[in-house]
C-alpha cells in the first residue's frame, strides 16, 4: 500500500481527534532485511514484499522482523525455482 493509501483510509475511517495505534514497515525494511541476509534487491522487489505482507497480515502475531525475513526468503527460493516470483497464500 503506498502512503497515499492509507491517508485515503485514515481519512475514511477515523476523526483527526480520534487516538489509535500503528506500526509501519517500509520498504526500506525489506532493503535492510536483504542485506542482513546477503541479497541485493531492486526496489521494484522491495515493493513487492512489503506489499505481499501487507496483503497477508495476521492480526493476532502483526508484522515482525522474521516476518519480513520470512517472506523475502520465500520470494527468492520460488524466484530462484521457478525463474519468477510466486504470490504466497
């Protein structure tokens, strides 16, 4: 989701009085997970993770560094396998 995005979505359902709590992860994350682990990434791929997280969120366990790591692993196995990326269901 881009920034634009969610502002559209805290507009639509919160009033600017209103108190919440979020956590947000970037694409920039996903740039310092690759690096951790070894891998160069292009940002078109860090979208796409960080993306792909977003649309598989649990609610109960929320996003985590492992989560991140998780998902960027499995997108250069199927890569790395199959010559393309595969959505993760």
């Amino acid at each position: 989701m881009q920034v634009k995005e969610l502002k559209r979505r805290l507009r639509t359902l919160y009033k600017p009085n209103d108190h919440i709590a979020a956590h947000l992860w970037c694409s920039e994350d996903v740039f310092q997970v690759a690096g951790e682990i070894g891998e160069t990434i292009t940002k078109k791929t860090a979208n796409e993770i960080i993306d792909d997280v977003d649309r598989h969120i649990d609610s109960e366990l929320g996003i985590t560094w492992i989560t991140i790591k998780c998902v960027l692993q499995n997108y250069l196995r199927d890569k790395k396998a199959n010559g393309k990326r595969k959505e993760i269901k």
